[in-house]
C-alpha cells in the first residue's frame, strides 16, 4: 500500500467520503488512489476557488468535512479566498495540498512555494507528510482538527513521495472533543443583567442560529425585554414561517449604529464583538455605544446552544409563541428589489437552501425571508466575494433532495463561474438567480462612504458594461440551462419551472 492509498482508507474510516479536487501532477498518486478504492465521491472543480467554496457549503449543510484537493503552493493560493470565508464560517474543511516530492524542493522547481507559509493564515493545524509510514496518522490529526467544535480549516501538505512511496498505514479516526461546556458564573450573570431591567441585547453567532435554539433565545428575550439579533455575517441561519424572525445586524454603517443605540448591556452567545465592515474617516468602528457593557455568555468555541437552554431555565422563561407572518405573493410588474423579494420568497420550495451572495440590488430578501417556507440560508462570511456560486455547489452535494437557490450579484459571480459546469456535471438541483446590474454597486456606495470624490475613470472601474455580460450564453456554455426575465410574471414562471427541473437552471434578471 502507498501512502496515497492509505490517506484514502484513513480519510474513508474518519467519516471523509466527499473529495472536491482541482489535482495536478504532484496529486496523480491521490487521484489513482480514489480510483482504486471505493467509497469516495470525488467532484472536479475547475478552479480552485470553486473546490475551496463548494467544501465550505457542504461543511454547512452536512455538518461534516469534505476534503478539497488542490495542486501544490499556487493552487492553494488560488483557493485561500474561499478558504478564507470558510474560516470566518468556523466550516470544517481538510485542504488536501500537493508538493514537490521531498528530495525535489530543495531544487527550487519552479512550482516550488512556501507552501505552509499560505496554509497558515487561514488554517488551525498545518502539517506536512515527512514519510508514506506517517501520511495515515497525519490524515487523522487532520480531520480531528477540522472537525474540532464549531469548525476549523486543517491543512495536509502531501510532498509526492509520501503519496507514491510503499509502507502506507491506514490510521483509526481519534475521538473528537466535545464542545467546551458553558461557564455556570457567565450563565448567572447574563440572567442577572436581563433582570436588571436595563437595556440588554443578546448577539447570536454560529450554532445558536438553528432552529431549536434561537427558540430558547425568543424565550429569554420576550421574558426579560430583551433586544434579540444575529451578528452582521452569519454561517447558517434557520429561517421560514413558523422560526424566530430575528434581524441580523445590518450592513450600513448608520443603520448598524442605530441598531445597538441606546443599549446598556450587550451579551454574546457565540458571536464576536459587532465591528464596522470597513473604517470610515472620522466615524466609529465599534458598533455598540461607548456606555454599553460587553458580556461573553459564550465564545464561538463553546456550547452556545446549550447556554441558551440553561439560560432560559435561569431566569424561568416560558415558551413564547412565534408570530404568524403573512405569506408573501408573487408581485407583478417591473422587477424592484422589493417585488423581486416578495416573487422569490412567495415560490420558495420547502426546506430549501438559500445561498445569499446577492449584493446590492438583493440586500433586503433576508429581512422578509421569515415569511416564506421554512429553510436555511447561507451567506458570505469572509467578505471575499466569490463564494456564492460554489457555496451552492457544495451545499447541493452536502444536503442531497433540497433544493438549492441561489441569489448571486453578477460582478461576484464572475470570480468563481466556473462553478456552473460543475453543477452540471454533477446535475446538481440548483436555482442561480444573477442579479444583473451590470455594475460593482456596493462599491459605487463605498465611493460616498470613505468620502471619495470619484470621477468618470473612477465610475468605470466599477462599470461591468460595454460590453454587458451575456449571462444566458455564459451559463449555457457551461451546460447550465438559463433564461432571461425582464418582468415579475416571467421571474415567477421561470422559478416555478426551476423547481421542477432536474439539475441546474439560472434566471438572469436585468436590473438597475
């Protein structure tokens, strides 16, 4: 057995069975091996910002790690955008990253990099395979880091000797580590501040956003009075009729002010401290008042879910009933970002997945989102646009027989559109709609923010016309079925044929 064929056993025996791969020729052993050896989907990218994004939303849908394949240090160089969202996402992901065989490096090769140097920015545990004997066990440190609460990005550098090399061992998956219980004090005190009758938020990140605990946070804050929102960027959030309709923090820096304004105590339960996307001259960069006092109830790498339902029990919160929303109906018209919400969100199937990297123009579907069927939304969490179209890829492989929309800006769609063809390929259910505004919108509005003074040069950097993408070819020559809608009714009929399509389709909507 070479040490490639051991990495796979070893990967299959910790739960690994999904391989997003974008490999070269250091790799050929790795993917000779997934050949021989049943048991491992392996799904081509063919870039790597497409194989670290879509391991990113399958980490978010399954729960899980997927292993990512790329080719030595330029190709993970290539993925660290989306490796870097996945971070920020807290996603399980084991990067599998080839390298010049041992005896090689030393030669300066010309793909030669310092390959751990770009793993370790992004990643919680980097190692590099010294021996095909040691690449088994190697592999399973890996996945324990990965998967170690909530979630963490490991890096396994794989030299080409160690993969063709003879003396692989297979390894046993460790014992992974619970989540770090609650602090009983933090408990106590978060219930003493909530009845103290001052002005008090809880801030929810990470795991507290599914639907069993944000019930336990709707609880607490309609027991005490307390404000109740998510943080500005979030991994996953349970969202549809019949769940809490919390808030998230929102993206303007005025109306993100607003939001905590007045606010004496701010608890986080899983989240981190809310800070201002970008700096602005002469504005504030924390969000909550200069009077406001921080309480840590739990950190990202506690048991968030488990505080809130102690919490709850703490200060004798009963049940509080969810307010009935009214259902959203297909608006008729032009297409507005108000009538596009409400078309998109009245069609939405049940327990479908939405991938949030809209933009501008889609900026307010989440806040009716409450309204539609019940499902799970995902948005970018890292700031590197790029993400969105990948993250549905590997959330439609990560949470097979939902449907997946996804909402997508068109300038970010472009950095990964590669993606398509691998939803193809896979005939993977997903519904893109690209929100065609033929611009980079968001930084027309940070123009006026940092107090720019731009001019027609400045103003075509951000222009995506002449000559205007042609989403309907572009998505085709993918092998990705598309349609155009100029108007809501069409928007309308062309979801409701989405849905019955096996595999891919995308809705290009030209917007302003």
């Amino acid at each position: 057995m070479n040490g490639a064929e051991s990495l796979v056993h070893t990967l299959l025996a910790c739960g690994i069975d999904t391989c997003f791969a974008n490999p070269g020729t250091s790799e050929m052993h790795f993917v000779a091996a997934l050949d021989r050896i049943p048991g491992m989907r392996a799904v081509l990218g063919l870039f790597e910002g497409v194989v670290t994004g879509a391991a990113d939303g399958y980490a978010r849908m399954s729960g899980r790690p997927a292993a990512c394949l790329l080719h030595c240090g330029p190709g993970l160089a290539n993925g660290l955008a989306n490796l870097h969202n996945a971070r920020r996402a807290r996603s399980p992901v084991l990067a599998i990253i080839g390298d010049q065989a041992t005896y090689h490096r030393p030669l300066d090769a010309p793909l030669t990099a310092d390959t751990e140097g770009w793993a370790r920015p992004v990643s919680a545990f980097v190692r590099t395979a010294t021996s095909a004997a040691q690449v088994g066990q190697d592999a399973a440190m890996a996945v324990r880091a990965a998967r170690g609460w909530p979630g963490q990005i490991a890096s396994l550098i794989l030299p080409a000797d160690t993969a063709w090399d003879e003396g692989g061992v297979v390894a046993a998956a460790l014992p992974i580590a619970p989540p770090p219980a609650p602090d009983p004090w933090a408990i106590e005190q978060a219930g003493r501040i909530l009845r103290s009758g001052e002005a008090v938020m809880l801030l929810l990140g990470g795991a507290t956003l599914n639907a069993a605990p944000l019930e336990n946070a709707w609880r607490i804050a309609a027991a005490s009075g307390a404000r109740l929102s998510a943080q500005q960027q979030n991994a996953r959030i349970a969202r549809g009729r019949g769940r809490v309709p919390i808030a998230r923090v929102p993206y303007p820096l005025d109306q993100a002010l607003a939001a905590f304004a007045g606010l004496r105590h701010l608890i986080l339960v899983g989240a981190s401290l809310p800070v201002s996307f970008f700096a602005y001259p002469g504005r504030p960069n924390r969000l909550a008042p200069p009077a406001c006092d921080i309480h840590i109830l739990t950190r990202p790498d506690q048991d968030g879910p488990a505080a809130l339902a102690a919490l709850a029990a703490a200060i004798g919160a009963p049940p509080a009933p969810i307010p009935e929303s009214p259902r959203p109906t297909p608006a008729r018209g032009a297409l507005t970002p108000e009538t596009v919400a409400e078309t998109i969100l009245a069609l939405l199937p049940d327990e479908a997945v939405v991938i949030d990297e809209a933009g501008s123009f889609g900026r307010g579907i989440f806040a009716q989102s409450h309204r539609a069927a019940q499902h799970d939304w995902l948005q970018l969490t890292g700031g590197a646009i790029g993400d969105g179209l990948p993250m549905a890829t590997g959330a439609a492989i990560g949470a097979p027989g939902r449907r997946v929309v996804s909402l997508q800006a068109d300038g970010s769609a472009m950095y990964t559109l590669q993606a398509l063809w691998t939803q193809a390929r896979e005939k993977l259910d997903i519904t893109t709609i690209v929100f065609a505004n033929r611009r980079y919108a968001i930084l027309q509005h940070e123009l006026a923010g940092v107090g720019a003074n731009p001019g027609p040069r400045a103003h075509a950097m951000m222009s995506l016309a002449d000559p205007d993408l042609d989403w309907i070819k572009l998505a085709e020559g993918h092998g990705v079925a598309a349609a155009g809608a100029t108007d809501c009714e069409t928007l309308a009929t062309l979801l409701a044929q989405s849905f019955r399509h096996r595999g891919p389709f995308l809705i290009a909507l030209n917007v302003d």
